[in-house]
C-alpha cells in the first residue's frame, strides 16, 4: 500500500493547468459576449435604418396639396349658376354636371343675386371645385374627384372661432339706436324684444335712461368679426325694476330665456303683435272715430306701423277667422287656450287660413289700411271669456319654469353667466377710467 503522508498538499504542474483552463473559459465567455452584444447592436442598427426608409417611403408617398388658382364673384340680379359657370370658362358639360351633382343636396337654380362665389382651378387650368354659402353658417361645394371621375357634392359648416364679449348701453332716444352704438346691431335689439317681450311692451314702457347689459357670442372667420351669435345673459332696466334673462335649454332641447330663480320668461302671450310700433290710439269705451266723426267704444289699440309690417300671433291657437270683414278690413281672428281670443285688423295681406294652428310668432298678416282706415296701422283686440279687455293691461299666464330636476344644474349655469357678465362690466369701467397711454 502507498503511504500518502509524505506527500505534499497540491502538484505544481497540475495547479498551472487548472489556471490555463479557467483563462480559456473565461476569453470562450467573454468572445461569447462580444459576439453577441454585436449582433444586437447591428439588429438595433438594422431596425432603425427600417424605421428611416420606411419613413422616408411616407414621406415621399404623401402627395402635396395642389396649388390652386381661386376667382371669387357674385351674382347679379337674376343672374343664374349656368351664365356665371359659363362666364368663367368652364364647359357646357361641366357646368351641367356641376349643378345635376349638387342638385341631391341643394338646388342652385336658388342661387341669390349679391352672393358670392368661389371657383378654383388646378395649375393647368382644370376645374377643381366651386363653392356657394348656403346659409349663415353652411356652404355647399362641389369638387371633382379624379379618382372616380364625378362631381361630388357636400355641405360643409364654416369653422367659427367664438368670443364672448359684453355689450351695454342707456336708452337716449330708442333701444335700437342705443344698442347699436353701444357696439351692437339691429338683430342684437330685435332679440332683447324677443327675450323680454312678454314682461315689457317695448313700444310703451321704454323711457330715456332705461339701461340694458348682455353677454352675446360672436363669431369670427379667418380673423374677421362674421356675425353675432345667441345672448346667452341680458338684463334690461326700465321703471325702476330689472329683469333678467339666461339662455338655457328646455327640456325638449330648445333654447329658452328664464329668470335666475327658473321662471320662463317666455309667457303664454305676447305683449304685442308688432316689434317695431307705436301706439296713436288706445283701449277707450267712447273715442271719438277719425273717419266716422261719431263717438263709440275703440275694443283695441291702434299700432302705427308702415304697410307690409309683419303681424305675429301673440300666443298660439286656432286661427277661427282670416277674410275681410267691413270696416275692419281684412281681418286675423284666434282662439287661444284659457278663453283667450285676440285679433288683427286692417291687414294688407292675409297669410294664414280659417281653421289653421298657428304658433306663438308665427307670421299672421301684414299690417295695412283696409276698411275704414285713415293710415297703414294694426288694431289689435283681446276678449277674455267674451269680454273685451286693454290689450295693454292684462296680465297673460306665465310659461313652464325649469323642472325641479333640472334647477340645481340651471342655477350653476346661471351663476356663471351672470358672473361673467359682472366681471366683463368691472373690466369695461376699469379699461374706462385708465388713462389712453396707459392702454
């Protein structure tokens, strides 16, 4: 047997062989690595060349918008689609194929005279679309579509940039002068009497010094003032009291005016059929007749207005009369909800027909002087359960108010408008009272 004792604990020959072997794992491991962080970076190199060219391939893909040449006109009166298209060289056939493919989504025979147009043509002159306003907030083009070669029609709605901005003013002579040099215009006045028409008789009640504040929408196109929108807030100061008026939706959806506290300003009536008047006669039980020179009873109130002025049904109801009669002339008389009946004497025209349903401001008549008649004005009568009553005096039902349901959100809304027309107000006196270099 081998006595293992005197050997000592480890070979030297065999220890430098171990070391050799472990450095030969390890260069193995490292070269390993090497490699394959390469292939990595080579495939992240690889992907982002991809990423590049097939960019580069969009890019290059995506075609330029064509350079358009653009002529813009107007019609004349009784000018049609087919002269101006002509005009303006393009072909019998476009022009026909123009107008059959807008005919779908609007007939251009109804062009109107002083309305623009735009046309535009490619650089090599060929027609690329023709463009027609349609209404306030609408236009229709029509392009042709080189892929499928047709005319293709379509109805767009201009893109409004929208701004909120204050008007307010006092009454020196009438409402309608001091909106519009308060920065508003007519169609701004016409819609206060539209808001409060059924608390104020614009005619009667207004005085000098009367005030009226409003927040109203205005709309601009490519930088330029286009239009006023809706008034979302006004209030109107007259007699001493101040009414106020939110614009709100109903619970059908439609817009609608209400005081802060949910009552409809909107009332079942009226208060008059005519939103640009003046009363030269009114409810009397013995005037003396400017034709007849006898004294009897005047049922009505006489409004001063120039012939072919638009009467409006006060409330909505069943139209029981429409024809000439005496010396009423041509008369409108409606049944109205309540035992209500109103009617509208000395008409030019008459629009609507016995039997008919009409709405609250529907368009009725035409104020004119027939019958015995000294002068184009509108006499206007009211019976209540038969009997006769001042049109001026009575007090017509309210409206429906906000729901319930619907106040909590309504009286947010209402604070925040009436908010912001407070603050536009403190900006306005403040802008006011700076110095001109200090603005």
């Amino acid at each position: 047997m081998t006595d293992h004792q005197g050997l000592p604990d480890s070979i030297p020959g065999c220890r430098a062989g171990s070391r050799r072997r472990r450095a030969g794992w390890i260069s193995l491991v490292l070269i390993l690595g090497l490699a394959v962080a390469a292939w990595r970076l080579h495939g992240i190199h690889e992907l982002r060349h991809a990423a590049a060219v097939a960019a580069g391939a969009r890019e290059t893909a995506a075609p330029e918008p064509p350079r358009l040449r653009e002529i813009v006109g107007s019609f004349k009166k009784n000018q049609t689609v087919n002269e101006v298209l002509l005009h303006q060289g393009l072909t019998p056939d476009t022009v026909q194929q123009i107008i059959e493919a807008a005919r779908p989504v609007y007939n251009l025979a109804r062009v109107r005279a002083q309305e623009l147009y735009w046309l535009y043509f490619t650089e090599n002159g060929e027609f690329n679309d023709f463009r027609y306003p349609v209404d306030r907030d609408r236009y229709l083009t029509v392009y042709r579509d080189r892929t499928e070669g047709r005319f293709v029609p379509v109805i767009k709605h201009y893109r409004f940039d929208t701004e909120r901005e204050r008007i307010d003013g006092t009454i020196a002579s009438s409402l309608f002068t001091a909106v519009v040099d308060a920065g508003g215009g007519v169609d701004l006045a016409m819609e206060l009497v539209e808001i409060f028409g059924s608390d104020i008789d614009f005619n009667t009640d207004i005085q000098k010094g009367d005030a009226f504040e409003l927040l109203v929408e205005k709309k601009y196109l490519d930088g330029e003032f286009s239009r006023n929108g809706p008034i979302l807030v006004a209030t109107m100061t007259t007699g001493g009291k101040t009414f106020t008026g939110i614009r709100y939706d109903d619970e059908n959806g439609k817009p609608a005016y209400y005081a802060p506290d949910g009552k409809a300003l909107k009332r079942s009536f009226l208060k008059a059929p005519l939103k640009v008047i003046r009363i030269t006669s009114g409810f009397s039980m013995a005037r003396r007749h400017p034709v007849l020179k006898i004294v009897r009873p005047h049922l009505g109130v006489d409004y001063a207005a120039p012939t072919g002025t638009p009467v409006q049904a006060v409330g909505s109801g069943s139209v029981t009369f429409a024809g000439r009669k005496g010396g009423n002339g041509n008369m409108v008389r409606i049944r109205h909800a309540g035992g209500y009946e109103t009617a509208y004497l000395h008409l030019s025209k008459i629009r609507v027909k016995t039997g008919a349903r009409v709405s609250q401001g529907d368009i009725i008549g035409n104020v004119g002087s027939t019958g015995i008649s000294t002068g184009p004005h509108l006499d206007f009568r009211v019976w209540k359960n038969g009997k006769a009553i001042n049109p001026v005096k009575v007090a017509f039902p309210p409206g429906k108010p906000v729901a319930a349901d619907r106040m909590a959100r309504f009286s947010e809304h209402s604070e925040a408008l009436l908010g912001q027309l407070r603050l536009s107000g403190i900006d306005t006196e403040q802008a006011a009272l700076e110095p001109a270099s200090d603005r």
